[in-house]
C-alpha cells in the first residue's frame, strides 16, 4: 500500500514537472534576471548628485514645489526627500514623476529608460508570461497554477528522495554533487542535490507567489490569525503617491510640517510628503527609516495643516499580525526583506529552480525514450 501511494505521488511529481516545466522556467530565468533589479537600476540611472557648495543645504519642501509647479504648469501631488546628501529627490504628478536635485530643483532627466524597460519587460514575463492588456488574466491565470504545481513539488521532491537507510552511502548521492558520472546519472544527482540544498528557500518563493495569484491566500491568512480581513488590511498606510488630488495653490507651512515630522521621526531615511487638498485636510508624511525592504521600519503620519498636531501616527506594530505579515510577503518573494545576502539567496534559488526544470525534463526524457524502446 505504501509503495502504491509512493508509485502515485511520483507520477503526480513527474506529470507536474513536465506540463508546467516551461512556465516554472520562465518565472525562474525571469526572477533570476530580477535579482538585483533596483541596484542595477539604480547604478545605471547615474542620478548621484553633488552640492553646489561644499556644506550647501538642500532646498525645502516648500521650495522645491514651488519652482517645480511654476516651471512645469501644473500642481504636484507628493515629494519624496531622502536623508543621504549625495541622493536625488522625487517630485510626483499623479501617477507621473520626475527627479530632481535637492539642492537646486533642477530636473536630472529620464535616467537610464532602456534598462528600467528592460526590467519591466521581465517583470511582465515573470508575471504574466509577456501578456498585456486583457491577456494579463490569461497569463496570471496560467503562472498561478504552475506555481502550484512547482509547489507540489517542492514537497514531495523530499518524500521521493528520503532514503529508506540512512547511510553515508545513501546520503551522499542526494547532498553532494559528483564528479565524472554518466549523463543519466549526473543529471539525477544534480536534481536531488539541488532539491535539498534549495528546498527552503524555493519553497518560500513560491509559496509568496501563491498571495499575488489567488485571493483566498490572503483569507486563509487572515483565517489562521483569527482576525478579520479589512478592504485595507490594517489601518492604512498608503503613501499615495499615485493618487490624483487637486493641491493648494500655495505651500504655506509645509516647511514647519516637515520639521515637525522629522522631530518626530528623527531617523529617517526617507520622507514621502503626500500634500493636502486644501487646508482641512491632513498632511500626510510616508516615513521610511530603512532601505525600503524593511515594513517594520515605516510609518505613516498624519499632521493638521494648520496646527501641526498629530492626526494620525500609524506604526508597523498598530497593524493586525495577518497584516503585518501580508506587508512582509512581496518581500520574501524576491529576497529583499534579507537584504543584499537574501538577494543573492533568492537569486542563487531562482538559478536551482532553472537546473530542477532541465534536469528533470531530462529525466522525464530517457524515461519516456527507454519505454517507447521497450
């Protein structure tokens, strides 16, 4: 009985592997060419600035969107600042944004377009196999399933291979590459050892990938929490950035806002400045004190335009565990959460996932080949 059920579960194994191959590759030479995207990114924008004069001060926020609405004709709706002195600032128009110096206003240009695009381009191979438009809900529908099925996988790759004898003899072959093997054999040791070593984090990557693909990941993460699940997650801390708004015509206070916020969030990396509607409305301030990776290391702050009191301060810890951990997840996916060292690991993860596919359809291959010979 036990070996049927281990006969079925291998079958199932190989079956996945074959159909959904392709796909797991593409989504793996994709994330794998996405490993370090926003550093090469970065780099190639070349968008490094320098102050006029030695110990020069950057311009205020007041100032850089006055000279910013007053060159380009139209009203910007948020201004992300960063701490470094040697960084660029951001100015948002909607869902449109340009850089700029901080110390002058001045606009630094588009950057480096064709890389940035050929980033996009992956991303939309890694997500949606390069559909566009209506054919995005295809092509999500079908990396979905295969990332299931990669998931199924992942775990009953290690019940295949559990040897029944714990020897060295046994072990060796599943957790240690061999040199001078045969095609067949070489191609069977490269799939077991590469299954163990990856397992872990192969599984965690696609496990997070499941949460962009179907929604009742997200319920059942709310359900093993036992809270329930908002239209926003948790209390809301949305930079907004992408969000049209018609914007005062001045920005008076804004400077004193934004020392304010900055008293109140001292180590800050970066501040994301969403800008009011009119003067009832609450200024509100996306604050980063990390590299961007780190959920727990941002905050949402909300200031009365004409006061300066404190409207709102939302915290990483005032949101609900399912949320927190929903926030973690994209994250995850890509490595980042771990820094440049989770980086690499889910680079190096997403290479394995690359040699799994081929020496499996290999595998698959002589198996098939040698029962059309029987």
């Amino acid at each position: 009985m036990l070996e049927r059920f281990r006969k079925l579960i291998f079958w199932m194994h190989l079956i996945c592997g074959v159909v959904a191959g392709l796909v797991i590759l593409t989504m793996s030479i994709t994330g794998l060419v996405l490993t370090y995207e926003k550093q090469i990114a970065n780099w190639a924008d070349d968008f490094e600035v320098v102050p006029p004069v030695t110990g020069a001060a950057k311009l205020s926020p007041k100032m850089l969107l006055t000279k910013a609405q007053s060159e380009m004709q139209k009203k910007p709706t948020a201004v992300r600042l960063l701490s470094e002195p040697n960084k660029p600032a951001k100015l948002y128009f909607g869902r449109e944004s340009i850089t700029i110096n901080p110390y002058t206003g001045e606009h630094l240009g588009e950057g480096a377009v064709k890389v940035r695009g050929f980033f996009r381009a992956m991303i939309v191979w890694h997500r949606w196999l390069g559909q566009d438009g209506e054919g995005k809900a295809t092509g999500k529908a079908i990396t979905g399933v295969c990332n299931l099925a990669f998931l199924f996988i992942l775990v009953s790759g290690p019940y295949l291979w559990w040897p029944k004898q714990w020897t060295w003899k046994n072990l060796r072959s599943i957790i240690l590459f061999r040199s001078g093997l045969p095609p067949k054999a070489r191609d069977f040791n490269w799939h077991n050892v590469i299954g163990v070593w990856l397992a872990i984090p192969l599984f965690l990557i696609a496990g997070t990938g499941t949460f962009f693909s179907y929604s009742w990941t997200n319920d059942m993460l709310y359900s093993l929490t036992g809270e329930e699940r908002t239209q926003s997650g948790g209390k809301g801390s949305s930079d907004g950035v992408d969000k049209e708004t018609e914007n005062p015509e001045d920005f008076s206070g804004l400077d004193k806002l934004f020392q304010r916020a900055v008293a109140i969030e001292p180590e800050w990396t970066s501040i994301t400045v969403r800008l009011a509607d009119d003067s009832t409305t609450p200024v509100t301030f996306s604050i980063d004190r990390g590299n961007g990776f780190r959920p727990d290391l941002r905050s949402t702050l909300l200031l009365d335009r004409e006061t300066g009191d404190i409207v709102r301060h939302d915290t990483y810890d005032d949101n609900k565990t399912a949320y927190k951990a929903r926030r973690w997840i994209r994250y995850i996916h890509t490595g980042e959460a771990g820094g440049l060292i989770g980086q690499t690991l889910a680079g190096v993860a997403s290479l394995g996932g690359c040699l799994l596919v081929y020496t499996g359809l290999m595998l698959s291959w002589r198996r098939f080949r040698a029962w059309r010979e029987k």
